[in-house]
C-alpha cells in the first residue's frame, strides 16, 4: 500500500477539490478518495451517513488489515464473489 502524499509540501501538485457543504448536502466519493476536513475549525457536532457499493461481479479481497466496515467469519476466501445475503439489491441488469 502506497503511503498517503503530504499535499502540503507539494503545493498544486495535486488536484484538490474542495466544497462548502450546508446541512442535508451530499457528498459521494470512492471509497479510495484521501478526505477530510482540512484546517477549518468545526465549530458544531456532524453526522455522516456512510455506505458501501459494490457490482453484481464484485469479488472478495483478501487484505492485511481491518476493512471498513470489519468483515469477520463470513466464510470467504480470496477470489469468491461477494456474498449476496449481506448487501440489499439495488436493480439487477437485463441481459
């Protein structure tokens, strides 16, 4: 795994979105995505709502660390589809 940049030692090598977000604003991002706060002094308590998408030909992945969130004893092993008893159907493709 790659260690995360310091993007404050490289000023405008990195292209950096920013957003000013209002109670009940979305933000949808992968996972993968380096976020957070910045400087700014979060002056009140906030909530998230986090969720987790995946494909119908999504596979298991087997890692060195905790996942988020922690999968434990599910019976997978590296290679398998992910197990469709734990994620909720969205809309199937049409072949």
């Amino acid at each position: 795994m790659e260690p995360v940049p310091d993007i404050d030692a490289s000023p405008g090598e990195y292209d950096i979105f920013s957003a000013d977000l209002e109670p009940g604003d979305t933000l949808v991002f992968d996972f993968r995505t380096l976020h957070g706060t910045g400087d700014a002094e979060v002056k009140s308590m906030r909530r998230a709502f986090s969720t987790r998408w995946i494909g119908d030909d999504a596979i298991y992945c087997e890692r060195p660390g905790e996942t988020s969130p922690p999968y434990t004893d599910h019976g997978m092993r590296h290679g398998d589809l992910m197990r469709r008893d734990w994620f909720a159907l969205l809309w199937e493709r049409g072949d």
